[in-house]
C-alpha cells in the first residue's frame, strides 16, 4: 500500500493523463489526434443526460453512457444528494480513452423509477447495491470497474466485497464505507454527532416533511457544508437539483437514514447481505480509495479502513480545497484513478 497525494489535480490541470486512446493508430497528426480524444466532451455548462432506460430488477434505472459499446466498462454512481452530473467531465474523459462509460440514476433520483407502485420505498445499503448489480445483468456487463463517492461508494464497496467477480477495480471516495445498523445505533463524541445533524432531522415527522417542502434548499446547504471551498453556481446546483424531483426521492432518502439508526426496518430479502456486511468484509479486488483536502462531510481517517483492502491499494489525498464531492470538483483526479485501476492486475 503507497499513500499518494495529487497535488491540485482538478479540472485546471490534468498533468500526465493522456486521454484519448482510441484516437490511436485511427488518426496521424497532433491536430487529429486532439479533436478525435475530445469527441464525447460535454461542451461548457451542459449536463450529463440520462437519455437511456433499462428495466433492471426492481426499477426502470435512466442511465447515460457514453464511449464505445466493445470498451471496458466502467459503472459510476452518484451520492446524496447529487446526481449523475457529478461525472459530467469524469464520463467524457474515461469514454475518450475507450471505456464505456455507464452513470446510473439511483433509486429516487432522475428518471429511474420503480416498476411497481407495491414496491418498498427502501433506501437501505444492501438494495441499492443489488440495484447496481442488477443493472449490470440487464445490461450484460459481466465486470466492470465500479467507482462512486458518498452513497455511490458506499455500494461501489458493496458490490466490491460482496460480488468480487464482477468487479475489475474499485474507486471509492473517502474510502470503506460499509456500514451496519447495530453500530448505527451506538452513540458518538458530541463533536461527531452535530456532523450528522441531518441524519436526526430526518428521524422526525418534522424533517419528513420539511425535507419534502425544501428540497432543493436542503440539498444547496448540504453542498456547501460538505464542499466549503467549492464555489459552484446556481446552473451547476440546478442541473443536479432537477433530479430531485423523483417523486420516490425524499422517501429513498429518509428511510435511508432512519435505517442506519435502527428506526426502521429493512426488507427481509436483503437480510442475508445485511448480514455480511454487518461483519465488515474485506475486500479483495485493487482498489484506491481517495479523499479531498476540504471534505465538510463526516468521513473516517483512511488508516482505520486501509486493513480492509486486501488486494493492491492505494489511498490519494487530492489537494487544492477539494470537498466532498471530489468527481466534480476533480474530475481529472479521479478519472486518472479510475483508468489506473482498472488496468492492475
């Protein structure tokens, strides 16, 4: 295991990341070659859009995908509360170095919806990583590379530790996120607690409603606690914001939550994960775990996880006031790990 750090690697300087792979051997010229490597890049301000739909499991998941289709495929997923547009210049980058690219909407967020209205409203740990699982059967993706930060890393070490044989590499912000409910319910240092204030709000009948009223001013406080340097606009926000309108999203979320503290129960079809994960795996595929300078949000030192990667690691300190959501606020950063990854053996 190596401890690297990135150095202001953000969207301002990608360094030695040569980008554009597939461009090779198709084009000569330098000229060529760099209008061929910038082929899926969003233009300024344009937001990812999950233009595709795929009946997977449970739900209808709306997905966007970019690169080629015969590309190794990579799986990004978002956290809470943002959405797919925390890849908009992640997914261009991985695409244009051959990947295919594939950055699902989680359960209550943009246009993935639930197939059934009977159907439990559940935001526990273990389904939206059979969420991501099943998607990956719909679309017959046998392994892929998983990465995610916030609730996407917390299923992207899911999927890791549970399902290793479908996984090529693990990318996981602020590292080993597994949790379980017995812990949950165990109570921390004041100093701890206040972190997670939202966590409490969201127990109350009070917070049910006032998160489903102020939704979207909710999520713009959250971004600013847990990203105090990142200095994002209001089309940025907004971008992000629109996914929130799902109508199962402040649902997903609450009982997400109030599952962590024991308050709720879970659905009993995802016990025998619950109960695995409730152990703390290992996990045993190559992974780096990343961590911006700036991170506002609640998240454990990287030398209490380091022990749980069995397999190559490492751990990177991306600098330069990075928060919280470090795929949008160093894109460059974590592609560059993404494709690194990917590649050990």
């Amino acid at each position: 295991m190596s401890d690297y750090e990135t150095g202001n690697l953000t969207r301002r300087s990608f360094g030695g990341f040569a980008i554009g792979l597939t461009a090779a051997g198709l084009l000569s010229g330098r000229a060529a070659n760099a209008a061929q490597n910038k082929k899926f890049a969003l233009p300024s301000g344009q937001e990812l859009v999950a233009d595709r739909q795929i009946d997977a499991g449970d739900l209808s998941i709306g997905y966007a995908e970019l690169g080629p289709t015969n590309g190794p495929p990579v799986v990004l997923f978002h956290g809470w509360p943002y959405d797919i547009n925390a890849f908009a210049e992640v997914a261009p980058l991985l695409a244009d170095q051959g990947h295919r690219v594939i950055v699902p909407h989680l359960r209550g967020y943009g246009s993935t919806k639930f197939l059934s209205e009977n159907t439990m409203r559940n935001g526990q740990q273990s389904a939206l990583a059979v969420d991501a699982i099943k998607l990956m059967d719909a679309l017959r993706i046998d392994n892929a590379t998983v990465a995610g930060f916030d609730w996407g890393a917390r299923t992207a070490d899911i999927v890791a530790a549970l399902w290793p044989e479908r996984c090529k590499g693990l990318v996981s912000v602020s590292g080993y996120l597994i949790g379980n409910q017995m812990a949950g319910k165990a109570p921390l240092p004041p100093s701890a607690e206040l972190q997670w204030w939202y966590q409490f709000y969201f127990a109350t009948d009070r917070g049910l409603e006032g998160y489903g009223k102020y939704t979207d001013d909710f999520a713009k406080l959250i971004w600013q606690l847990a990203s105090p340097k990142w200095k994002f606009d209001d089309a940025t926000f907004e971008r992000s914001a629109r996914a929130f309108a799902n109508s199962d999203h402040v649902a997903i979320v609450v009982h997400n939550y109030r599952w962590r503290l024991g308050l709720t129960d879970g659905e009993k079809r995802f016990d025998e994960f619950e109960t695995k994960l409730a152990a703390g795996p290992e996990i045993h595929i190559p992974s780096i775990t990343m961590e911006g300078d700036a991170n506002g949000a609640p998240h454990p030192d990287s030398k209490t996880y380091a022990g749980k990667f069995k397999a190559k690691y490492e751990h990177r300190l991306v600098t330069g006031g990075i928060g919280h959501n470090l795929p949008q606020e160093a894109p460059e950063a974590f592609a560059k790990a993404v494709a690194e990854v990917g590649s050990w053996t």
